[in-house]
C-alpha cells in the first residue's frame, strides 16, 4: 500500500475533499478533469489497520502522479517535441513506415504488449513514433511517463555504484516509472557495467508487466549478441510489436529533399527573369 498522510494532513484534505462534494451537489453539471478526485490530487480510501480496525486515510491520485511526470517530461525537452512529432504528422510513404505506424498505434492506444522495440538508423522515423506514442500515453491515458536517453540514464546511475542507499533510490525511479521510454538504448561504447544497469531495469520491469518504449540503433541480432537474456525478455514482452526500419534509410532527408524542392521552386520562379 503506498504511503498514507499523516493524521493533520488528512484532516486538511478530508475537509477540501467534503467541500468539493458539497460543491457537486450544489452544482451536478460541474464537470472535473478528473472524476476520482474531484481535482484535489488525493483519493480517500478505507482500510484495515493493524490492529484491525477500520480506518480513513488518502492516497495520491493518478492525475497528481501524471502532472508531477509532466513536469519531468518538460525538463527533459521531450514536450517541445510533441507538437511536432505526432502520429497526425507522421508521413507512412512506404509499406514498412505503413506497418510501423500501425504497430505504433496499436501499442499506444491498446494493451495488447508491454514493451514496443523501434529499431532502425538514425532519421528513419523511430523517434517520431515513439515520441507519438509518449504523448498518447501521457496526455490521452493520463499515465505518467518518464523519459531518458540511455546515455544519460548510465551517466546517473553508473557514479553512484558505491553509495548504495542513493543508488536504490536513483535506479529505482526508472523500474517503478508506470512507462518508461529509454531512448538509444546501447549508443556508443557499453561497458558490462552498463549492461547490468539495464538488465536490471528492464528484467524488474519485465518481470512486474510494466510499460516500457525503447529505440535503439542496433538490430534484434545485435541485441541478442550484447545480452541474450536481455533481448529475449524484450522480444517476449513485446507480442510482435518490434518496429524494423530496415527500409527506411533516412526518414529526416527524405523529408529535407521535399523542402529543397520546395525552396528550388520557389526561388525559381521569384528569380527568373534573372536566370
């Protein structure tokens, strides 16, 4: 059970919690952001103690838990990117981006799978998808979501190697997170130390069916030449929602030549009686 307010606290939010009811019965069209709550952040829940009576207590709601995520998710910069990189705005021109998506979608908007591999070089669309699917976890399911590049997930947990207590604490953010997006997962130079961080993020997560988004740059072969045990709990978990970009080659330069014809055309036409 997660961890209670103390006495005073529930007092204060029993007391906000009772004048939002009254204020819904006043006003039955009154429509709240969030049912459970009412919009106060906390939910009042009955349970046994331990000395087996019946008590009142609060616990936070998932909205409250998403807006803390949000505001992590605006530090990392994954939010500018959301306007942008959307499904809507995600241009499928051929059968693999096609099938892409649809996997992408599925996994976004269904639970058919707790882990979605993207895989393919970079610019060939992965990031787009799985920032996509980010927001529709986010913003659309109101699930909390962390986000981090490999890179910079090491960098923070890799110092604390001999300092247990803080350790547990750090790595702990990244097994419990509801989603956890890891973005190019073995980038660069990995160590066995590296590799035993991860493994033991994502072998917790598996075991416990939380969500989990990676992309990465190395193929399904190459996953299961750097950890086999690893790659295998991956490819499980994800039901067939393994996302190739072997096709694709760049999906950003193929985008950059519409501009540049678009650009040629223009300056065409505006310079030709100088041509």
């Amino acid at each position: 059970m997660e961890k209670l307010s103390s006495s005073l606290e529930y007092k204060k939010l029993k007391q906000l919690i009772d004048k939002k009811i009254e204020e819904e019965k006043n006003n039955p069209k009154k429509v709240y952001k969030c049912e459970k709550c009412k919009d106060t952040g906390v939910i009042v829940i009955k349970y046994t103690n331990e000395f087996g009576l019946k008590v009142e207590g609060s616990r936070e709601c998932e909205c409250s838990k998403a807006k803390r995520f949000q505001r992590r998710i605006e530090k990392s910069g994954l939010k500018e990117k959301f306007d942008t990189l959307t499904f809507e705005k995600f241009e499928a021109y051929n059968d693999e981006l096609k099938l892409n998506k649809a996997l992408a979608l599925g996994f976004a908007k269904e639970d058919l799978s707790n882990t979605i591999l993207l895989l393919g070089q970079s610019g060939s669309g992965k990031t787009h998808l799985a920032t996509a699917i980010c927001k529709e976890i986010l913003y659309e399911k109101n699930t909390p979501l962390i986000y981090e590049s490999y890179r910079e997930l090491i960098g923070k947990i890799k110092p604390l190697t001999m300092n247990l207590e803080e350790r547990v604490k750090a790595i702990g953010v990244y097994k419990d997170a509801p989603v956890l997006y890891i973005d190019d997962l073995f980038k660069g130079n990995t160590t066995a130390v590296d590799e035993s961080i991860i493994f033991e993020i994502l072998d917790y997560r598996y075991s416990r069916k939380l969500k989990t988004i990676i992309t990465s740059e190395k193929t399904i072969e190459e996953l299961f030449d750097i950890n086999e045990a690893l790659a295998g709990r991956l490819v499980e978990d994800s039901k067939g929602h393994i996302l190739r970009f072997d096709e694709t080659k760049n999906y950003r330069l193929k985008n950059l030549s519409q501009k540049v014809v678009h650009m040629a055309v223009q300056q065409l036409e505006k310079y030709k009686d100088e041509i």
